[in-house]
C-alpha cells in the first residue's frame, strides 16, 4: 500500500493449520495495519480458505480489529 512504512512479512503458526499468506505488517498515518490475502496471488482457491487460520493468525499478532473484503469476478 502507497505510504505504508517498516513493512515487514509474519509467518504466524496456528492451531487450525496454516493461514492462507504471511501476514504483512506496517505503519500507515500512524497507526500499525496487517493484512493477510486470503487469494489473489496465492495457491488457495476460495473454497479453500482456512478462516479459522487466518482470524486466528491476526488474533496472535494483536489485532484489535478485522476488516474483510471480498469481490466477484463475472
């Protein structure tokens, strides 16, 4: 993301498997944000996604907060 700042990737382990990427950390306005892809550039189709995995994931790295956004390609 244009601006973001001390980006760095995290591997995070949970009990439901592997999440569906590492999850990319940085600093944007002041204030620290994570994302994890769930597709788009990774192997995992839709079908596929660990949820658990991923909520969980930001859970362990302290995520106050989750915003999910999808979309359909026609």
């Amino acid at each position: 993301m244009e601006g973001m700042r001390n980006v760095r990737r995290v591997v995070v382990r949970t009990p439901f498997g592997a999440p569906s990427d590492a999850i990319t950390v940085g600093e944007l306005e002041g204030r620290t944000l994570a994302s994890c892809r769930a597709t788009g550039g990774t192997p995992v189709l839709p079908s596929q996604i660990n949820y658990r995995a991923n909520v969980y994931a930001m859970k362990k790295i302290g995520a106050g907060a989750i915003l999910s956004i999808s979309a359909a390609a026609a």
